[in-house]
C-alpha cells in the first residue's frame, strides 16, 4: 500500500481518472461539502476528500483510514487506506447495497447479486463500466481483487467503526446511526476480557495473586469475571480479592466480592464479613441485612445473588461496564457506548441522564456530559432540583471554556433556589400566624454548604472570563459573587482566597 495521500495525489493530476471515478463509481473530488458540521468523538483529525450525489462525504482519517458518511445520518469505514477504500469502491460499485450480504453465502448466490447491481449500473449511467474500472486500477496502481475479497474487507472495516471512528453532529454532539447492521461483540465482552484472562491466570498460578489483586482495576475485573464463572476451587483467590478490596472502602466491588465469598458458606467468612460489618457505618450500609448466624451466610448471599448480581453478563447495567472500561483505559469504547446510550435515552430517563452526565465528566469529554447534564436539568419540576443540576451545568460549562453559557445558568440556578419572594404579612395574618414567638430556626441554601459551593462558582466564573475578554460577564459574576459572600455566616478561608484572587484578575489595568 502507498501512503495516504499519494493515490488521491496521482488521481487529482489525471483528469480523465477524475471524470471516471466521478461518473462510473460516484467517487468525486468536487463534492468535499458534507451536509453539516461533523467531527470524530474521539477529537482525531478528520479530512473530506470527495462526495457521491447523495450527498454522502468520503473522510480520511489520521491514520489514513477511510469513513463515508451518509447525508442521512449514517457513516461507517470503509477502507484501512485510500488505496483499500478505492479498490472496494471500484471493485464493487453499489456497495452500499452489499453491507448486510452473508460472506457465508455461495459463491454463485454472491456473484448474481454483483452481477445484477453492475448490470443496472450499466444500463443506467455506466455502459463502459469494466473498461473504466480497469483504466481507473492500473492507473492508480491499485490491484484488482476477487469481489468476495472485497466484500469480506468491506465488512470488515464497517466492524472497526466503532469505537474508534464513531462520527457526531458537531452541533448537537449526536452520533451517526451505524451504515451497517452487521453483527458485533456485545460491550461486556470486550471489556470482561482482560478479567478472564487474569481469572485463569490465578486459577493456574498462586505466585500472581498478590501482582492481580493488589491493582484495583484489575481486580475489579476479575470479580467480574468469577461473577460469570464460579468454580468451588476459587475460595481462596476470592478471599484474596475480598480483603484487598477492602482497603478502597465500601465498593461495590467489595460487596459483590463479600457475595461470592459468601455464598461458599464458610464459617470463617461469615465471622470475617460480621467484624468488617460492624467496623464501619458504610460497611454496616453496603452489607444490609447480613445474617448473625454462620448457618444463614449461604442464603443471605444467594437472596442477594440473584436480586443484584446474577450469573448473565447481559443482564448488568450498561454503566457498569462503561464504567470498568474507563478504569482499563479503553476510553474510546466507553465514550462510544455512553454517547449512543445518551442519544437513545428519553424524557422518562432522568435518573439515567444525571448518571451518564456523572460517567461523561469522568471520562474527560466535557462536551458530552454538558449535553446530558442540560437534559437532566430540564426534566426537573422540583425548583430546588433543578437549581442544584443547573449548578453542575454551568460548572462543566466553565470547564469547557463556554463561560457566558455557565455565567447565564448560574444566574438562572439562584433564581431558582431563591425562589419568589414571600408576599409582606398583613397585621392580622401577623396576628394570626403570632409572629412574636419564637420558630423554629430554619436555613436557607445561601447558609449551607450549597451556598459556599455557588459562591465559590462565581469567583471561578470571573477568573475563567477575564482571559476571554468577557469583561462584563467577569465583573458582574465578582460582583454577585462578593455579595454572597458578605451574607455567609462561616466563610472559608479557601473561600476569601478565591475572592482576592479573582479581584485581583478582574482589577482594571492601568492604561
């Protein structure tokens, strides 16, 4: 294979493969204009580089690889390079038609469905169809393969599209529905792998137990992968497993390690698991309802195995994986499935937005956590409720350097929790309420640690609008920010830090 550009090179410098490849095989180079701003999840580069009179865009990618997106909202890779892209698109014209094709299928049933696709291609605007696939071949020096070849590297590269090459509405962050609907690896599989290799590792040598279960990601895996593939013999590595995870705190690593540990019904662990209980509140919290007697450990876990944790990969909650991919470092696979979670999540699936807001902030992508976030926000009638996930909104809004959005949901956020004010008493309600007596003391947001939090947010706002330029937006976000301040009872001292500092950024400067 040639580098990435240079068969594109060589085509742009002979007008007559242009005008073939543009009129036999709707590859041309004049139509780079996609219908809407596009752009990888991942933030990798991507090029235009021709189009199809559908409106589809072909894209080059850092690595040279090839993605078509449709002007319907569809986009796959076609190719590993643009000799690889070109070969199938010469090879095979009407691919578009062969991505559901079964290369399991006979020889003869595959090529009367090439035939008859080539044949209406000729009949309708293509009669010298072979003729210009062979010029086009030798003269970009691209090899003329079986179409069964081609149609198994065809299929093969829609299968990598994702998470790598996952396209998005630029304006929206929405995901382009895959151009195939070929066959794929469910997430778990993908991300339960590495814990079944390790599983097997432990179960074949003791002396890698303490390197397996001393890294916490790896850990957390392989409880994983013993939830799926219990063995009586795994005991002892279970054990392991259960007091290393102890160290991290109440997880729910920890609990489902206590559940598999348990359901071997030892004496000793139930003695173990009851003095860990009963060491920690959120110990006491994690392990609910744990049986006083040794006899009951075993029933205990089964009653809570089959509620919570199961023997079925396909029944665990989506972000648990996403979630263990992030820990591994597959970030680009849990951005993929979280993206496409988000997008079909709807208007009833508010406590599933505010976790994929939660899961996209801790994945680093800003962009898309503010998308869910905003959706979160929206769905809340409770004033209160909402103020708080417009707070968060507008901190991941200053994160991602849109400041005068996170200035605007900040202001809207104390609108909120301040509520309307309460209409003055009249004399006799006055009266009637006795209004002389004492009540009982309450508090508003602004005197709790909600207070502080928002506070603190407006000095952050005017240090992060002052480099921008925002001028107007930084001083009055000080200036809300000081008002606040000067109405806390118990100010921290990180807090009037942060105010002189942000006074001290939003100083005018000398002329």
């Amino acid at each position: 294979m040639t580098r990435p550009d240079h068969v594109l090179a060589v085509l742009r410098r002979n007008p007559d493969l242009v005008r073939l490849a543009a009129g036999s095989f709707d590859f041309d180079l004049d139509r780079v204009e996609h219908v809407e701003e596009v752009r990888l999840a991942s933030g990798a580069p991507l090029r235009a580089v021709a189009g199809d009179d559908t409106g589809g865009t072909y894209f080059t990618c850092a690595d040279g690889a090839v993605l078509y997106a449709s002007s319907e909202g569809e986009a796959g890779l076609i190719g590993a390079s643009m000799d690889e892209a070109l070969e199938i698109l010469f090879g095979l014209p009407g691919w578009h038609d062969y991505t559901k094709l079964d290369l399991a299928a006979d020889d003869e049933v595959l090529e009367t469905v090439f035939k008859r696709t080539e044949d209406e291609i000729r009949d309708s605007y293509a009669p010298e169809l072979d003729a210009d696939r062979s010029m086009l071949l030798s003269g970009l020096g691209l090899r003329e393969l079986s179409r069964r070849e081609l149609l198994r590297t065809l299929q093969e590269s829609l299968l990598r599209t994702e998470p790598e090459f996952l396209l998005l509405n630029a304006d929206e962050g929405c995901a382009y529905a895959l151009l195939d609907r070929l066959r794929r690896p469910p997430l778990w599989q993908a991300v339960l792998a590495p814990g079944r290799a390790d599983l097997a590792r432990m179960r074949a040598d003791r002396t890698c137990w303490d390197a397996i279960a001393g890294d916490p990601v790896r850990r957390a895996t392989v409880l994983r992968a013993a939830q799926y593939d219990r063995q009586p013999a795994d005991l002892q590595l279970l054990r392991i497993l259960l007091r290393q995870e102890v160290r991290r705190g109440p997880t729910e690593e920890l609990r489902l390690a206590a559940v598999l540990v348990a359901l071997h019904g030892e004496t000793q662990d139930h003695a173990l698991l009851r003095s860990l209980r009963e060491s920690d509140p959120d110990f006491h919290f994690l392990l609910g309802g744990f049986p006083d007697s040794a006899r009951a450990l075993t029933q205990w876990a089964a009653d809570w195995d089959e509620s919570n944790c199961g023997q079925d990969p396909h029944d665990e909650y989506d972000l648990t994986w996403t979630a263990l991919a992030r820990r591994q470092g597959q970030t680009e696979l849990a951005r993929a499935a979280l993206i496409r979670i988000l997008d079909d999540t709807g208007p009833r699936d508010g406590a599933l937005l505010g976790s994929l807001a939660n899961e996209l902030k801790a994945l680093g992508d800003l962009g898309q956590a503010i998308r869910a976030r905003s959706l979160y926000a929206s769905l809340q009638d409770d004033a209160d409720k909402r103020g708080a996930a417009l707070i968060d909104l507008a901190s991941l809004q200053r994160r991602h350097g849109e400041v005068e959005a996170a200035w605007h949901s900040l202001q809207r956020a104390v609108t909120l929790l301040d509520g309307p004010p309460p209409p003055p008493p009249t004399h006799q309600l006055a009266l009637d309420l006795d209004l002389t007596k004492p009540s009982c003391q309450t508090f508003t947001w602004r005197e709790l640690g909600l207070g502080v939090r928002v506070t603190e947010e407006h000095f952050l706002i005017t240090e992060a609008a002052v480099p921008l330029g925002l001028n107007e937006v930084a001083q009055a976000a000080l200036r809300s920010g000081i008002a606040m301040l000067d109405g806390l009872a118990h100010p921290t001292e990180n807090l009037r830090q942060a105010a002189e500092a942000a006074q001290t950024l939003a100083a005018p400067r000398p002329a």
